[in-house]
C-alpha cells in the first residue's frame, strides 16, 4: 500500500520542512510514502472562495485515480484517537488498497465535490491550526500509527 500526502498550497516553510521530511522518512520504513504539492490555481488572489474552491478541486480529481481511497482532512470530519487512526489504516491495508491518499485542502477548505468523492473525512482537531502545520500534524500522527501496529514504543498510551 502507497500513502500519498497531498496538500494544496505552496511548498513547506522551512520552520515546518525539517520535520514533515523526518515523520516521512519514518513512515517510509513500514509504507511507501509520498508528498504532492497541489499548486494554487493561477489567478487565485482575483477569485472568490468559492471559485477557487472549485478551481482546487478539478486539479485534484483530475490528479485522483479511480481507486485511490481518499480521506479528506476537514474540520466536520470524524475525528480518532491514535489507536483507531492505526487501525484504520490496518483495515485498508487489510482490503489491499493500492494508494491511500490523504488531502489537506486549501485556505478555504475543500469543493463540496472533492468531499463528495472522499472516502473518508478526517477532522485532527476541533482547534484551527495553521495550513503548514497540519502537514507536520498529519505526518507524525501517521508515523505514530505506524509505530502502533507494531507494537513499537513511540506511543505511550
């Protein structure tokens, strides 16, 4: 199974790279992982929210395949304690899904389309957290599942 890590926007702050390229590198050893940068469409600063919603979400069902799973961060999605993120990710595993693709959406969130197309939506927090952090959240958190499943000591529960 791939896990592909997409997020709109521009590339990683360098207060944030260190880390998401560490929590990558981690995962690496139990998955194939990946990072996709979706840029913002040109012109974005003269559209609405809602157009450049839009425009956001083309670009990324146009990047989907048809049997990526995708989970969509989203602030009304279900949120999960550590231990069920692990086991969630254990059950694609277990259905031998190819790709898992898990988006951080843009300034303005996600196009009601792209979260029609979601598998699943993921809410890490009731809190508001800054775009580039939630890569580093994202990717540690995963690592940590990963760490879970085998029964490794990075999580204390």
């Amino acid at each position: 199974m791939r896990i592909s890590l997409w997020s709109v926007g521009k590339p990683h702050e360098p207060y944030i790279k260190a880390g998401v390229e560490e929590f990558t590198k981690r995962i690496g050893r139990y998955y194939k992982v990946d990072w996709q940068l979706i840029p913002t469409p040109k012109q974005s600063a003269v559209l609405s929210e809602m157009d450049l919603q839009r425009k956001e979400g083309e670009i990324i069902l146009e990047w989907l395949q048809p049997d990526d799973y995708l989970i969509a961060l989203e602030e009304t999605g279900k949120q999960h304690r550590s231990e069920e993120l692990a086991k969630f990710l254990q059950q694609r595993a277990n259905e031998s899904r190819k790709r898992l693709v898990f988006l951080i959406g843009g300034a303005y969130g996600l196009s009601e389309s792209v979260l029609k197309r979601a598998d699943h939506q993921w809410s890490l927090s009731k809190l508001v957290f800054p775009h580039q952090l939630v890569r580093l959240i994202l990717a540690e958190q995963l690592y940590r599942a990963c760490t879970i499943l085998r029964g490794e000591k990075y999580h204390h529960a």
